[in-house]
C-alpha cells in the first residue's frame, strides 16, 4: 500500500470529482464519474449494487482514479489501487448521504431509486502521481 501524501488527502476530502475506472470483462475500460473521500490511507467510493462499475470490481478489484483539482485543472491526481473492502448494508446507505452532504450540501441523498441499495469500496492505493 502507498501512504497519501497530506496534498492528496486533502483533494480527496474536498469536492473534487473524480473518475474511476475498472475492467470490464473483455478486458476494455470502463470510466465513471463518482463522488470521493478519504479515510487515513485508503480511498472510497460509493455507488449502487448491480452497475457496470460495480460488477467490474466485484470480478476484479483493480481500479484507477482520477481527478483535476477544482480550483486549479492543471493539477491533478492519478490513483491506482484495489478494492480490498466491499461495504453494503447501512454503512453504505450513510455513506452516500454523507457524500451528497459534503458535494452538494443536500441531505440525505435525494437521487435513490426505489429499491436501490448502496455500495461503499475501501480503495488501497498501490501508486499514486500527482502534480501538486
């Protein structure tokens, strides 16, 4: 696992959009836009069971993310990791809520669709560039 340095804790606490990408099955990318934080060293990333991203990861657990800096495009962010925890359940469900708080100030979540239950992905990062 790579440490975070505390400029990139820092991009991952504020309101950066970030992408992830995961493999589909015949070996092609696929790329998401997605809401992130930071816990310590690891990053995560919520989304709804049963997407293409979440199937991918379930498959296999590599992932990438990417990020420009809000205020600054020309700084940005590349994470490649795993995805060593998979969370359901109501930690997932607050998780979400929690994101859509910190993104949009909104809560909780108001973009559920019935029926719908939430993912939580513990991400380690394994390299990380930045240009900070």
């Amino acid at each position: 696992m790579t440490t975070l340095t505390d400029a990139v804790r820092t991009r991952l606490a504020d309101t950066n959009f970030w992408h992830i990408a995961t493999i589909n099955e015949d070996g092609s990318p696929q790329v998401s836009p997605v809401w992130a934080d930071v816990d310590g060293d690891h990053v995560l990333v919520n989304t709804a069971i049963g997407r293409r991203k979440d199937r991918n990861v379930r498959r296999d657990p590599r992932v990438a993310l990417s990020a420009a800096d809000k205020d600054n495009p020309y700084l940005n962010i590349e994470i490649r990791g795993r995805v060593v925890r998979i969370i359901e359940g109501q930690e997932a469900e607050d998780s979400i809520d929690e994101l859509c708080r910190k993104y949009t100030g909104e809560f909780p979540y108001p973009w559920r669709k019935p029926g719908e239950r939430r993912v939580l992905y513990v991400i380690e990062p394994e390299t990380v560039q930045a240009r900070l």
